[in-house]
C-alpha cells in the first residue's frame, strides 16, 4: 500500500483560488496535482502510520510549548517533519518538508524557497515568518531526537 505523501515529499502547496486542490512535489520529479487538500493528505499518511493530524499536533505542542504555527513530525525515527505556511488573505496553505530545503530568502512580500533538487517555491509570505517556522520545525525534530536518543540509553540497561 502506498502513503499518500512519502518521506520524498518536499511540499504540498494547497492554492486559494480553487478549493481542495493541493500541489505536491515529490525529490527529483515532477509536480503532481491532487484534487484532496493538503490536511486531507497528511492525516490520511498518519492513520496509516499509526497515528492522526490531531494526535500529532498536540504532542508538538507539548513539546514545543506553543499553540500557534505548530510543525508536524510524520516519523521522529527518520526526522520526516513538515513545517506549516498559510495565509488566511490569500487563501493558501503550504507544509514543507524541512530535510529538502537549502535555503530561504525574500522579503516583506514573498518568500522563495529552494529545494535539494533545484526546485522553488514562491509564497505569498514575509521571509521572516517562513524562517521561524523553519526554525520552529528544526527544534521540534532535535526534541525528538534527543527523546528517541534518551529513550535507546535506558533500553540497553
């Protein structure tokens, strides 16, 4: 059986003009067009996971004590997280992939963000709000990995 979104995900990009159709980009391949929104994706790939969009938002934000902007961590064992951009005036909504970004530059209006693979992504967003949510999601896979670290030292007693 095949995830609706795998580790090779580098964005789902859901557009404002038309409702429930999502953009995603998969490492090295071409742009696929998906008629389900981007919430619809993720929750389907965690249920078969093993787990829920829900469940996972709200253990972020334990971790990351914050309720607002929360990145959401597909698998902690191979730091396969997504990082949220949205903006209710436009109407879009964006999860990143953090493992495939390089680099992210704009400015106060739009914000670029260029994939391992060569690939952009243009956002409607100020570049300052992109990083910290790029920030956001690189603490939240550190936490992870420390617990699943910590956790691996109390099992080999």
């Amino acid at each position: 059986m095949e995830l609706p979104i795998s580790i090779h995900t580098m964005y789902l990009y859901q557009y404002g003009e038309v409702e429930g159709r999502t953009e995603l980009r998969r490492f090295n391949e071409q742009t696929i067009i998906m008629d389900r929104p981007a919430d619809q994706l993720l929750d389907e790939t965690l249920v078969l996971l093993g787990s829920s969009l829900k469940t996972r938002k709200s253990s972020a934000r334990i971790l990351m004590r914050t309720k607002k902007y929360i990145p959401i961590m597909m698998e902690a064992h191979l730091n396969w997280a997504f990082f949220q951009v949205h903006q209710n005036k436009q109407h879009y909504k964006a999860y990143i992939n953090q493992k495939y970004v390089t680099y992210i530059e704009g400015s106060d209006e739009y914000t670029d963000i260029t994939f391992l693979d060569g690939a952009k992504l243009r956002l409607p967003q100020k570049v300052k709000h992109v990083q910290k949510q790029y920030e956001k999601c690189i603490c939240l896979v550190d936490t992870q990995y420390k617990i699943i670290k910590r956790q691996s030292l109390y099992d080999c007693r």
